[in-house]
C-alpha cells in the first residue's frame, strides 16, 4: 500500500535541484509569496522535492540554520506530509511572542515529541518500541503555516514537497505530563473571548504514528532523527486563522494551553 510504496521512495538529485533550492529560500527569506519555480528547475517527483528539502537544508546548515525539528504524518493518497522545520523558526510560548508575516496566522493545534537521543541511520529497521524508547518529553505545540508560492492551489504535490508542505514555523509550548491522546477539545481565545472550539481529533489516531513513520522513511534514506529535535505529527482541528498583535491562547483540553501574542 501507500505507506509502503513511499518507503521505496529515494532523494533523487537532478540538474535544477540547487537553482530550486535556493530560489525557495530566497523566498523564505524574503517573506513574501510569489511565483512558483522556473519550469526548467521543477522537481518533476517525490524524490526529487526531497532532494530540493535536503538541499535547503545544507544552505539553512551552511547559515548557521540546523534543521530542529520536523513535520510528519501517515501518508494518505492525497498527500505526503514530511519536511525540515529550522532553528530560526522554533519559538518557545514562554517567551510571550513569535513573529508574524501578515495580519492573520495561520496556526495548526499539535504535539510535539522530544528526541531525548539519537534515531540514526542503520541497517535495520527502527520499531515502534524503539522510537518510544529515545522520545525523552512531548509538549503542545503549534504548527505556523505558509507557503512560498502565491497560488499554491495551482502548484503540483512535488512541488509543494519541496517548498517544506506550508511549514513556516513551529510554536513549542509547556510539557504534557500525560500520553498524547487520540482526541481532545481544543478551544481558541483572542483577547480573553472565544473564537472558536473544537471536537479536536488527531488525523492518525495515534499522535505517535507519524513519529513512528518519520524515523523508518528517515532511515531509508540514509538520514535520522537527532537528540534535540521535536517531531510534530498533526493537527487536531485542522488550520485555525488567528489575529496578529492580539494575545492568543489555544487551550488544550485538560493538557494545558499556549498563551502568546503573534507580532506582525
């Protein structure tokens, strides 16, 4: 099935991957949507928009960016959902802001699990046993999504792949002292009024899925998980549009809640 036949998926250089790499960073850097890739230089398959991720990631390393965490999920036969998230663009909730590139942010509700040590690349295959055995904490977490293109809607899945799948950010929150759970209400504030809530469910059921998958795709592609890194797997109301310069605070059921105001 999909899940397998992904695995069988390879990062696949070719000619235009450096030129694609770097039109999308330059992009990223400039914080504003815009055309999607010259045409000679679109990756053309899934292992090539891997190629072009794992070429950012050299050019994000090279600037002093390491990738700190990653996006996951099960794949489905819509999508596939996996990418690098840098250093530059992890925010700690603590701190009370995290930037802002328009005058709504786009947010998704998540967990997020620590790598307490290494899931490197091996010979043999990682099993679940294995990944719980190196996730040292989980915390809520919050998804900030964006996309280099200025119509994604009309932008193909290698090509979005290769753009980081909307990835923008990532806002990690407090730890949870209990186990991710398959369901859970989320509930939306802006200035202390309610936005919106939400029968919150996680799209794989089981919020390490995605974990789990992430380090075996990982791992066949010759890469790994690093001590450090979080990994989010989902979100559990899909994508919520909250205000710029507002306080913001997403209450996740009995878990806890992230309060912290987007600065534009």
């Amino acid at each position: 099935m999909l899940e397998s036949a992904l695995m069988e998926v390879r990062i696949e250089p070719y000619p235009g991957c450096d030129e694609a790499a770097r039109y999308l960073l330059a992009a990223r850097h400039r914080g504003e949507p815009g055309p999607r890739l010259p045409e000679h230089c679109r990756p053309a398959t899934l292992g090539q928009a891997l190629a072009v991720q794992m070429r950012t990631a050299e050019l994000q390393q090279a600037q002093g960016a390491p990738i700190a965490a990653w996006k996951s999920a099960v794949p489905t036969p819509e999508k596939i959902a996996v990418a690098p998230i840098y250093a530059p663009s992890v925010h700690q909730s603590r701190h009370g802001t995290a930037p802002a590139a328009d005058a709504m942010v786009r947010i998704e509700p998540e967990i997020a699990f620590e790598l307490a040590r290494d899931l490197p690349a091996r010979e043999t295959p990682y099993a679940p046993a294995d990944v719980d055995a190196a996730v040292g904490a989980a915390r809520l977490a919050l998804e900030v999504l964006g996309c280099r293109y200025s119509a994604p809607q009309h932008v193909p899945l290698p090509e979005l792949l290769a753009d980081h799948m909307f990835n923008q950010g990532l806002v990690l929150g407090p730890e949870i002292d209990a186990p991710a759970p398959a369901q859970m209400p989320i509930e939306v504030y802006v200035d202390g009024a309610l936005q919106e809530d939400h029968d919150g469910v996680h799209p794989n059921t089981d919020p390490r899925a995605g974990l789990y998958w992430i380090a075996e795709f990982l791992r066949a592609q010759g890469l790994g998980l690093r001590a450090g890194q979080h990994v989010i797997t989902g979100s559990y109301a899909g994508y919520i549009d909250v205000p710029a310069n507002r306080e913001v605070r997403i209450v996740y059921g009995t878990l806890g809640e992230i309060a912290l105001r987007f600065v534009r």
